[in-house]
C-alpha cells in the first residue's frame, strides 16, 4: 500500500501528534512523576514547542516508555488465564490461552498513556524513513546524471 501524503504534510502530523502527546502527559500529572527526570521533562517542552522529530529527542521517548511501563506495572491489580480463539465442533478448541493483567483504573490510564506514545514513535520512524529513502533516491539520480 503506498501513501501518498507529502511528506510536509507527514511531518506536520507527526509535530501535531507530538503536541497533543505532550499536553495528554501533563494533563495526565505525568510531568509531576518526572520532575524526578529532566530528560523527559525537557522533552515534554521540546514536544510542546514541535520538536517531535529532532535526534535528541529519541532519548526522551525511551525514558518516558520505562518510566510508563514501570508506573502502569504498579498498577496491576491481578493476572488471569484467558482463552482467546474459537470453538469448532469436529476440530475442538482452536486458539491459544493467554496471560492478561487487570489493571486499576490509572493503571488503564497510564496504558492508554503508553499507546500514545508508542503511535507517535511509529509515526515518526515512518516519516523518517521516507526521509532516509527520499535521501537515497536523490543520492542515486545526481550520481547517474
């Protein structure tokens, strides 16, 4: 599947996303739990002001997925089995059992926090590569002209 976004108009959903990501964490009292760690208190602000796609931010986003993953672990009321497929007649129980975690409701929060982060660090990395691929194609046309 292609997308034929330009890749102005990529970029400027990947600075929004990163805006409206840095106001749900502080919405979220997130910036209170990392005071504690300037790195992401620093790149909340760099998102805030549209710095999503700047190199130093990578280390801001790693920081936060710990913290976050840490955070939303305390969080965990209880681990239950769950079966996760289909039942056929002649065949049996088709599918596999599963291990979830129950979780408080802010433990759900910082989960949905944790998702959010994690769509725009996708959506980041794709805009990038078609930078690194933009680069490649312009490299390899002026080295055959």
């Amino acid at each position: 599947m292609h997308d034929f976004t330009t890749l102005e108009g990529q970029a400027a959903l990947v600075i929004g996303a990163g805006r409206r990501l840095a106001a749900q964490l502080r919405h979220a009292g997130l910036a209170r739990l990392s005071l504690d760690v300037p790195v992401i208190s620093h790149g909340l602000d760099d998102l805030a002001e549209g710095q999503a796609l700047e190199p130093g931010i990578e280390k801001m986003f790693r920081v936060l997925t710990c913290l976050l993953r840490q955070h939303r672990d305390h969080e965990i009321l209880d681990r239950v089995q769950v079966f996760v497929g289909i039942h056929d007649p002649e065949e049996g129980d088709i599918g596999d059992v599963e291990e979830w975690v129950v979780l408080t409701d802010r433990g759900l929060e910082l989960q949905g926090l944790l998702e959010s982060v994690e769509t725009v660090l996708t959506q980041r990395q794709q805009l990038l590569d078609r930078f690194s691929a933009q680069q490649f194609v312009s490299d390899r046309l002026c080295r055959g002209a």
